[in-house]
C-alpha cells in the first residue's frame, strides 16, 4: 500500500507530494512543527500537543492553517489512509508561498503537511537502548520554545555526536548550563534519588514527554526543576533524555564518562515504566477529544 500524505488540502502519494520552492519554510524556515506518538489507534497526549502547535504559530504571528478540529480530523485521516495503528504523525505549517524576500505580503494563506509513519515502541525497558552523549555549546536562537523549523544548530549538534562516536548530544548554554538535548529534554538523577531537569523558559522546548512525566508522576518521584551542569551530570547517579518518539532514554556514558555505574538505572526505569503506562493510556481515539478553543 503506497503511502499518503496531506499537502495543503489534498492526500497525495508520499512519494510524489511536493510544495512550491518559493514556500518560506523552504527558502527561511519560516514555520513549525509537531511531532505526535501514535499508540494502539489513538493519538497520544493530543491536546497539549495541540495546544504547544498553536501557540508556535502565534508566537510567530502565523495564522492557523485550519480549525483545531479540522485539523484533529486530518490527523486521523492519515492514520486511516496508511492504516497506522502504532507511529508518530508529523505536522508542518509555514507561512506559505511568496516571492522571496524577507518581509511577507499580508495575508499570505499558511501551508499545512501531514506524513504519517509506522513506529514499534518499545515495551519494556530492557528493549530500549541506553546511549552515550556529548556536551556542545547551543548554538540556537533565544527563542528555543518555539518548535520552529529551523533547527540547522541541533543537526550541527548532532553532527558534533556522530563524529566524536556518541548517540546525541546536550546543549550547554554560556553559562555553563545543560538546556536540552538536540531533540529532547534532559534529565539527570541526584545521588539522593531526586530528579532534576531545567525549569522552562525561552531557552528549552516545553516537551510535551516532559510536561506528563512532571504532571502525572510528581507524588510518586521526587522532581526540581532547575538548570544543572554537564560536570554536575557526569557526576549524576543517572541520567536520561525525553521525547515524543524516544520516550525515556537512559544515558550511560557523557563526553566517554561513564554515569553511576555505566549501566540505565533504576530511577529511569521507574520513570520509564511510569510514562509508558500514561502512554497507553492517554491516546485518544476520536477528534472530539481534540482542543475545541482555536477556531
Ligand atoms: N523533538 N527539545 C527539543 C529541541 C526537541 O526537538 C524535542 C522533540 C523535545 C521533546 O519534546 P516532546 O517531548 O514534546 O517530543 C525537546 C521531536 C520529537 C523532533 O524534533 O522530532
């Protein structure tokens, strides 16, 4: 079954769907994005994702391309086209198509794509693979809460991991401060078993794995929210990133560290057990559970 793909109104062959090249988040990456976990039929924590994807798009003054509730009806309509029971679903909106050139003309009609694909989630922790990382400066704009497009510093990040032989690398802020990793949030385990992940602010993406773990879990787990080190992370009892499509990822090794005993701990474990069970059990199946506010 060819897979299929929504461009601006039409569900098109993936293979073939294009957008025009004067599109702005091809010539200025002026747009953004949501990346949403499926899960047995539903989709997994719609709403705050939802509710992140329009405030992007107000921050940058982008109008919505659809109601929210049109858009909850696409979603699913792409997992029914290319029969997903389990994957992640990807939304992007920019401002459209002009001739370039930096200032926009007014009321320009933004872009909306949606690719779906397959995804197998782990479901134990002992499937999921601990992995090693390194530290390199955040290179990014001051504005990393928007989920924009344009994220040419976290590949650069990323870049920097791959050459050095590591996983995926955690950005350092100039003041020596960890904010986030190139696609997820950081997390760090106290020796005194507290866990620890920078407060939310203009400089780290609000993640939406994040959010329910801190939301969902914070009578069971010790948690602050505060700015650590890398020092202070490589000398973590544990430590573990978060993301839509990653989940719960031990870190076992920082810049060839080895963190507590080299081996994904106890704590994340708990964590990761917790967020799977919210997980399964946040995924919403009909678009009247989608945000009815936008319009
Ligand atoms: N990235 N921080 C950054 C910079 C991210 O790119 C992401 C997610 C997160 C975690 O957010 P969430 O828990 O809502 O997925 C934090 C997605 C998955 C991506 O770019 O593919």
């Amino acid at each position: 079954m060819p897979a299929q793909s929504y461009v601006n109104g039409r569900y098109v062959l993936h293979d073939s769907a294009a957008v025009h090249i004067e599109d702005r988040g091809y010539q200025f990456a002026d747009g953004v994005y949501e990346v949403i976990a499926i899960y047995g039929g539903g989709i997994v924590d719609e709403k705050p994702h939802m509710e992140r994807f329009f405030r992007s798009l107000g921050e940058l003054n982008i109008p919505p391309p659809a109601s929210a509730r049109t858009i909850a009806i696409i979603l699913r309509e792409i997992l029914r086209r290319n029969r997903i029971t389990d994957g992640a679903l990807y939304l992007q909106v920019t401002r459209g198509v002009a001739p370039r050139n930096h200032a926009h003309p007014p009321d320009m009609k933004p872009a909306l794509v949606v690719t779906g694909r397959a995804v197998r989630w782990p479901q134990s922790f002992a499937a999921v693979q601990p992995i090693a990382i390194v530290g390199v400066a955040d290179e990014r704009w001051t504005r990393a809460d928007i989920k924009s497009v344009s994220l040419l510093p976290n590949i650069l990040a990323r870049m920097s991991a791959d050459r050095t032989g590591a996983d995926d690398a955690w950005m350092i802020d100039g003041a020596g401060y960890v904010t986030e990793g190139s696609s997820s949030n950081a997390w760090i385990v106290s020796n005194g078993d507290e866990i620890i992940t920078r407060q939310l602010g203009h400089s780290i993406l609000a993640g939406i794995t994040r959010q329910a773990i801190l939301k969902h879990f914070g009578d069971a787990l010790k948690f602050t929210e505060r700015a650590f080190t890398l020092e202070e992370a490589k000398g973590a009892a544990e430590a573990f990133q978060t993301s839509t499509t990653a989940l719960v990822k031990p870190v076992v090794k920082i810049d060839g560290s080895p963190i507590g005993d080299g081996k994904p701990g106890g704590v994340t474990k708990k964590v990761f057990e917790a967020y799977l069970t919210h997980f399964a059990a946040h995924a919403s199946a009909a678009p009247s559970a989608a945000p009815s506010a936008a319009s």
